[in-house]
C-alpha cells in the first residue's frame, strides 16, 4: 500500500491519519465518519455509508434472483456489527427471522439503483468468481467457501451458512485489521468496486435467449451468426426429419400494452402514465432534436488540475518536440471551456454518448474529461486539434494502467476508450488509426463483458420513489445501451464503407433501441419524467426484422432519428455478413442476387419510411429555420449512407480504389498483380454486369445531386462517414464512365477536356452537367449512358473539397482524387477554383 505521507489529501478527522490522491476518494471515505445507523432490512447488517447499504440491498436482489424468488438467496458479508430484533448494536450476526415483517418487505422495494451502483460491498465467493457477470479481482482473496443452498447439505448439522461464515472471518482475516482493509478496497485509489449485471432482463430476453443461445457452442460466441438468428431473421422454416414438428419461433417485439381504464391510472408509475393530449406529429420533430438549452457544462479550476495532472503524469510531445506542460497556453482554462463547448454543441449532438444533463467536469474521472476536450479540441484550429492528436498518443497507456480498467469495467472507463478510438480512427492521422484499429477488438470485448448490449431499464416497483434517482437510473442505463450502439454504428460503417472486418453482429443488441432527444436531453427529473412517459419502448431486432420481413413492417412503432439511422445500419451488417458467407462457404447457400435483392429491397423500404418521416418533420419545422437547416443536413448525411448501402452492394469498393491508383489498402502495399486484378474486375462490371453498374452509378449520382442540391459546400455538421461517402460515390460516377474507354489501361484521367479550351474551364459547371445527366435517368436505362459524360469536374472539385478535411483516411482519397484529373491542366483548373 502506499504511504499516506506521499498522498495529498488526508483526512482532518480527529485520530484517523488517512490519506488519499484523490480528493473525490477523500470526500467518499468521509462518509465513513458519519452516523452509523444505516441497517439492512434482511439481515441486519449495519453500515456507515447509505451507498454501501444500497449496493448491498442490491445484492440481495440479484441473489434471489438467481436463487429463483424473494428470500431464498444468500448474502455474505463482512460486517461486525449488527443490529439486533430489539434494536441495539451487537457483534454477532443475530439468526435471520424465517419471515420478513410487510414494512420491511416494503422498505426493501426501494428505488432501482444506477447499474454503476449495483455492486458488492463483501469479497464474493467462488460461484461469483465463476459468474460470467461479475468481475475476479487483480489478485483474489482466499477463497471462500461457497454457502448457497446448493452446498448446505455439506454443513454440520448443528452449523448454519452465517456460523461457517463467521468462523472462517475469524481464522482468515485477523491481519491486518479488518477496518483497515476495508477501507484499502473501497478508498485507495489502486483498487476500484467491482460493478455488477448493468440492467435486469424482462421476460423476453428468455425468448431471445432460445432463439440466439440455441447450443452452448453459439451461446459463447455470441458475434458469430448462426442458422438459427437468420431462420428467425428471414422467416426461414428449418428442414427437420420426417415426422418431428417445427419449432415455434418466438417473436421478440415489444408487445403492445393494453390501455388501462382510466380509473387505473393512479396506480402507475408517474413516468408511465399515458399522455393525454400529444400529437404524433408535433412529436415528429422532437424525435430529431429536443429544444434544450444551449448551455455545456463548465469546466473549472478543480477539474483543469485534475487534468493537467493526467497530461503531465503522461509526459507527451508538442508538435515542435517540446515537452507539453500545464502552462501551455492552449491548456488554459478558456481554451479548456471552448473545447468542451465544441464537444457538446459538434460531436454530442452528432453522436449522443454523453449525457449532459448530468455530465459534471469537476467530479468526472479526468481520463474521461480529457478524452472529452481533445475530441472537442479537433472542432477548433489547426493548432489545437495538432496538440490534441500529441496528448491523444498517450491516453490509452494512462487508460490501462488506471485501476478502473477491468474486465468488466465501469462505464466512464467504456465511454473513455470509446472517444479515443473514435478520435484515432476519424479525427487524426494514419499512426492514430492504425493504432486504433488494433485496440478496436478489445473495446467490443470489454462492451460484451459489461452487457451494455443487452441491458434493459427495470420498472421502479415503488411509485414514491425519488425522482432524480429514477432519473440517474435510466440516464446510466442509456449511456451504456448508447455505448454499445454508437460502437456497432463505427464498426459497422468501417466494414462496410471502408472494406474492414466486422467485429460486431446485429444479432448482438438484444436491447431497446435508444429514448428519443426529448428525454435525453430533459435537464431535471421533472421534465424527463415529463417526457418519458410518452416514449415506447422497441427492441432494435424487432425493427431491424420488420425491414427484412415486409409484412411485419405494418406493425412498427414510430422511432426517433437516432434508432432510424441505427436500423440502417443493422440492415448493412446483415449485407456485410451475407457477403462474407458468400465468400467464406464450402458449400452452396444460393445465388447470390438472391440476398442481394433482397437487401436492396429492405434499403428501400427503410428509405421509403424515412422519406415519410423528413417530409412530417420539415413541415413542422417550417416556423424554426435554424433547426430546418440542421434537419436537412441531417437528412442529406443519412440519406448519403443509404446510397453508399446501395453501392457497396453492387461494387467492390476496394477494387475501385486501387482501379483508381490508390497506393495502399488499410496499410497493405498494392502491387502490380492487384492492379491488373481490379483493373480486369472493374472492367467487367462496367461491360458485363450492367444492370449492378449502373444501380451503383446511379446511386452515387444520387447521393452527389443530394449534396449539390441541400448543402452549403457539402456541410452536414461534421459527421464522419459523409467525405468517405463523397469520396466512393465520386470514384463509382468516374469507373461507371472511364472503364468503357479504358483500352490500355495506361492512364486513369477520363478525358482531357481542359487541353481543348482555350478559355478557363468551369469544374462546378461541369460535375453540375454529369450529374444532372445521370440522375434525370433511371437506374435500369443508365448503361446507356456509360462513357459519355465527363468526369473530370467532379474529380475536381470533390478532391478540393476533401483537401480540407483533417482526416489522414480522407487525405489519401484526396490524393487519388487528385491522380485522376488531367495533368496538363491541372494547375488551370485549380485556378479556376480559386
């Protein structure tokens, strides 16, 4: 343990001598020195600290649960002191009463805790080590022996579970003493609380579990698809031996609740109670955005120090090579302020992970706090996202050394690794986006670990129950469900835009999909509760089913724009993943054209619904310019990946990239041989499977006219995936052209129009004209336009638009881009575009 001299907070209490690094551990250890007179309704036993008692509560919960009902389940506990039936403090645990009294069964039904909060105050037993939802401590204790009803009969008959309890306390932990280890696991700041299950299951989670755990083999590998999701999936009856009886496949949609009588609305929670007069319409907007206040929160002096402590501690470079101090002037508490201002107003509105209502700088871990500001710090100038990317190289160090990092870690530490990866892989250069990439695995692991991706919200079973603590319950429980969707969005866009390997499946989320803005952004329980109410709870397979399967999608609940764009994404992983068993099966499992069409079917199912969607919400956004504006960049940055769907399922972009002289692919090298290969299969494409050329030409076309036609220079509020969309719906409009007249091979530029003008040649001008031309067609009479257009204006001006993106991934299409546009004229073309 580390000597209290060297630590900087120590504790004024009279006689106690502690001390802490932290001054947010201080201030939880001088709960310690409080009344203690905080008792277990169960079994009696008493703590100094109201949160300790709620974790242990909860730990009476979660072993009932396992056990099969209220009471049956044993806790042990480390305790001394008791509280005896008539009231007075004793050391040895009194034997628990056979039954409990109605006010105590009453006082136990108390407000759900934050997951965070739902963890053990004892060491657990063996069972628990064994239990895949709890984590094993860096260094286990002696082992306990296990005391559930499974091993009672193993005792002595004169011996109960709580005496082999209590022996065994006292010929194991007589050093040192028992206070003063206790304090070592829940105050030191080498050790951290270990979290439990994250949410409670409802009823159809068991359904899920049969359909998805059919056999213990696929229930361990949860990201490897089997039969059984895709036969639920796509409404597929399996082939069964003569004689047996399909199984009943379960439905995993949220069934509709009956409406109550309206003398029953008394007896709900007040965050159910139905709403009386809201319109769905007048909703329609706010399921994009929720007129919240504009204020962030604020970072003062406190919370500076704690992170400047981390950056110090980390010892990183400035850009010039010096070593980056507390006192440079980009870490200054104004600049500190603007860059959380930046996060919350770019990139949480763009991709709501944090929860801001309840978000506090100062009682923030720092690690979490400084990952906020560096990605708030790449919205600014060039030289604060340059020092950003320095300290960035040293976060995920500081993040694993850092007690809290476990197997099964806390949340701030997933929304940690979260922003960092996402700050490697889109806001910096092609070191930071390796690097990420090799550390992306271990964050959907530790997401798996956390079962952020199935955790549920639990009904509070008392009505009375405080607000803010409802409020902090299904905020935490938000956050986690967000995690695990946001981290599925970036996994999913890498392997099906940018040719990566998909690490998570689809089938994974068996969770609700996310609250609509109005909840998560309300800023008091009050107005959150306000808002709750009228949300209804859809799980993501049940929607991410409906598209697949068109006669489900009658029965679909309106979703708000976040859980939309998540949907388009399931239906991407489902391609991505039939694509792959296309080309990883030994066998036949049919055409190919088969899944295909019937993905493109679902695409366009989804796009049909969320055109219907954007035309409710404009109009009711007629009155709100400002807000009319964000919702149509919104629309054209969703709608770009529904065309970028389309394209990716009728063209490998990967063969279009080094068709068009890319050097390197994901940081392979492309040599001669590769060349030649998608040099032949683009050709082929263009020439022979028409009808997937020009559905994928015309989809880019689309997503083009898209952007020229509702964007101001292609902004849509800086959402990652939009340049790269740029990029590949650019390089299809130019192999849809320039294949047809490739004879040799030996030049990619698809025309040299800029030789035959004698005056300066118009770029916008030109992609105007390719672009109009090729979206005044249908897809199925497009071939017909093939090598006839000019490619070079859009080439042109897209590369410029590019060249300012501060992404290393978007600077090589850039490049290429560039390669493709007619050397002779370059320099007059760039001229001409000022």
């Amino acid at each position: 343990m580390t000597s209290n001299a060297n630590k900087r907070h120590p504790c004024e209490w009279p006689g106690c001598g502690k001390a802490f690094n932290r001054s947010d551990h201080l201030q939880r250890h001088m709960l310690n020195h409080g009344p203690e007179d905080s008792s277990c309704p169960r079994c009696s036993a008493i703590f100094k600290r109201q949160d300790l008692l709620d974790r242990h509560i909860a730990r009476h919960r979660q072993k009932d649960e396992e056990a099969g009902g209220e009471g049956l389940g044993v806790v042990s506990t480390r305790k001394r002191m008791w509280r005896d039936a008539d009231g007075n403090v004793v050391e040895d645990r009194p034997r628990p009463a056979p039954h409990f009294a109605p006010a105590q069964q009453q006082q136990q039904q108390s407000a759900p805790l934050p997951p965070s909060a739902m963890m053990s105050d004892q060491w657990h037993m063996p069972d628990d080590f064994l239990a895949p939802d709890n984590q094993a401590l860096v260094s286990p204790p002696p082992s306990i022996p296990s005391l559930d009803g499974n091993h009672a009969e193993c005792l002595p008959s004169s011996m109960t579970p709580e005496d082999l309890q209590a022996q065994f306390q006292l010929t194991q932990f007589t050093t040192p003493p028992m206070t003063d280890l206790y304090d070592f696991f829940i105050d030191d700041s080498s050790w951290e609380s270990q979290n439990a299950q994250s949410g409670i299951q409802d009823p159809s989670a068991a359904m899920l579990d049969d359909m998805f755990h059919p056999d213990t083999a696929s229930s361990f590998n949860m990201p490897f698809t089997t039969m059984d999701n895709y036969n639920w999936l796509l409404e597929v009856e399996k082939t069964l031996p003569s004689g047996s009886e399909a199984p009943r496949q379960p439905e995993i949609a949220t069934a509709p609740t009956p409406a109550p009588p309206a003398s029953s609305t008394a007896t709900l929670p007040p965050e159910k109670i139905p709403p009386t007069s809201t319109s769905s319409r007048a909703r329609s907007w706010q399921s994009f955005r929720a007129q919240a206040s504009r204020s962030t929160p604020t970072v003062d002096e406190i919370s500076r120090s704690h992170v400047l402590d981390v950056i110090v501690q980390s010892a990183p470079s400035a850009p010039d090579g010096s070593l980056i101090t507390r006192y440079h002037p980009l870490l200054s508490l104004p600049a500190m302020q603007l860059y959380c201002d930046l996060f919350f107003r770019q990139f949480n509105v763009c991709y709501p992970l944090i929860h801001k209502a309840r978000f506090r700088p100062s009682s923030a871990e720092p690690l979490l706090l400084l990952s906020v500001l560096l990605l708030g710090a790449t919205y600014g100038d060039k030289d604060a996202h340059r020092l950003a990317v320095c300290i960035h190289d040293t976060m995920r160090s500081q993040i694993i050394q850092h007690a809290a990092f476990t197997a099964t870690p806390e949340l701030w530490v997933l929304q940690t690794i979260l922003l960092v990866e996402c700050f490697g892989k889109s806001r910096a250069g092609q070191k930071q986006h390796d690097m990420s990439h090799l550390f992306h695995g271990m964050l959907i692991n530790l997401i798996r670990r956390s079962d952020c991706q199935s955790v549920r919200a639990t009904e509070s079973t008392n009505s009375a129950a405080d607000p803010e603590a409802r409020w902090s319950y299904a905020m935490d429980v938000e956050q986690r469900k967000r995690v695990a969707f946001l981290c599925f969005l970036w996994d999913t866009q890498h392997a099906v835009l940018f040719s990566q390997s998909l690490c998570m499946s689809a089938f994974e989320l068996r969770t609700t999909l996310p609250c609509g803005p109005a909840a998560w952004e309300a800023e008091s329980a009050e107005t959150w509760a306000k808002e709750y109410r009228q949300e209804s709870e859809v799980t993501f397979l049940s929607v991410l089913k409906a598209y697949m399967c068109p006669g489900h999608r009658s029965l679909l609940k309106p979703i708000n724009a976040l859980s939309r764009l998540l949907v388009l994404h399931g239906l991407m992983s489902i391609a991505w993943d039939m694509k792959r068993r296309d080309q990883t099966s030994l066998g036949s499992i049919g055409a190919a054209s088969e899944w295909k069409s019937r993905l493109a079917q679902s695409y366009d199912a989804w796009k049909t619904d969320f055109d219907g969607y954007c035309m409710n919400t404009m109009m009711l956004l007629k009155d709100s310019p400002s807000l009319k504006q964000e919702f149509i960049r919104f629309n054209a940055s969703s709608v770009a990946i529904y065309h970028a769907a389309h394209i990716v399922l009728n063209v490998e972009i990967l063969d279009l990239q080094i068709y068009a002289g890319a050097q390197h692919i994901i940081g392979r090298p492309i040599n001669t041989h590769d060349r030649e290969r998608s040099r032949r299969v683009v050709k082929e494409w263009a020439s022979q499977d028409t009808a997937a050329a020009s559905r994928a030409a015309w989809h880019a076309a689309q997503l083009l006219r898209d952007g020229i036609m509702n964007l101001d220079d292609w902004d849509v509020d800086k959402a990652f995936h939009y340049p790269w969309c740029l990029y590949i719906a650019t390089l299809t409009c130019w192999a849809f052209h320039f294949a047809h007249n490739d004879n040799e091979g030996t030049h990619r530029t698809s025309d040299t129009l800029g030789e035959l003008h004698d005056t300066a040649w118009d770029a916008t001008t030109d992609m105007n004209s390719l672009i109009s031309g090729m979206t005044g067609w249908g897809p199925e009479c497009l071939s017909q336009l093939a090598g006839k257009y000019s490619t070079t204006g859009l080439t042109s001006v897209v590369a410029t638009h590019l060249s300012n993106i501060r992404w290393a991934v978007i600077y090589e299409g850039m490049k290429v881009l560039k390669g493709l546009i007619p050397q002779p004229s370059e320099i007059e073309y760039e001229d001409s575009l000022g």
